[in-house]
C-alpha cells in the first residue's frame, strides 16, 4: 500500500509540474487508478502493464510509454514488493521475488535511452 501511495504522490507531482506521466504496474487497475488521479489534476496520463522482473517486459515498456507519451525526458524508478511479513517472515520465494524485480529493472534502464524519439 505505502509503495502504491508513493508512486500516486510521485505521479501527481509531475503531472502538476507539466509532465505527461506513464504508470506502469503488473496491475492495470492499480495503474489505472494513479492514472485516473493524475489526470484529475489536469496532466495527461497513460496506461502500461508489464511486469518489471521479466526483461523483456520490463524493455518493452519504455516503448509503450513513447507510443503512448512521445519522447522520454525523465525517468523515476519506484519498483519493488514485499512481503509485509518483515525479514523473519518473508520466505526464499518471497525474496527471490523481490530480487527478480530489481533485476529487471536494471535490466532494462538502459533501454530508455535507446527508445528514439518519434
């Protein structure tokens, strides 16, 4: 939850300040609804679903976002889950899962660069 409510503060923020904001989640309707608040302050906003600790979709979002957006000129990487367990009750596949994401990400940064203008 606390992830969800930076990432809508972030997302407003920028809106606020004139950006065109991508919010890309795992989950369209978590994406849709910072999106929605975004919009409503008066910044446009666009939708991408992926996951980010597959590299390949974690790649192709940069691509959806200046499909959707035109070119990139900021980027802010506010990734991650958790268990919410702490870490003596987050198991082995809980962590592996938070590592992949990070991974994917990292992976796939520098792609942003790569993505041309239209």
């Amino acid at each position: 939850m606390a992830s969800r409510i930076r990432r809508s503060a972030m997302s407003i923020l920028f809106g606020r300040e004139g950006a065109a904001v991508a919010v890309a989640d795992i989950k369209a309707a978590s994406a849709e609804a910072t999106a929605e608040r975004v919009r409503a302050e008066g910044a446009e906003a666009a939708v991408v679903v992926a996951d980010a600790s597959e590299e390949v979709a974690a790649s192709s979002m940069f691509a959806d976002a200046r499909d959707a957006l035109g070119a990139i000129d900021g980027l802010v990487l506010n990734v991650g889950i958790g268990a919410d367990m702490g870490l003596r009750g987050t198991s082995v596949e809980e962590s592996d899962r938070v590592m992949a994401d990070f991974r994917g990400w990292r992976q796939a940064r520098p792609d942003a660069g790569k993505v041309p203008a239209n």
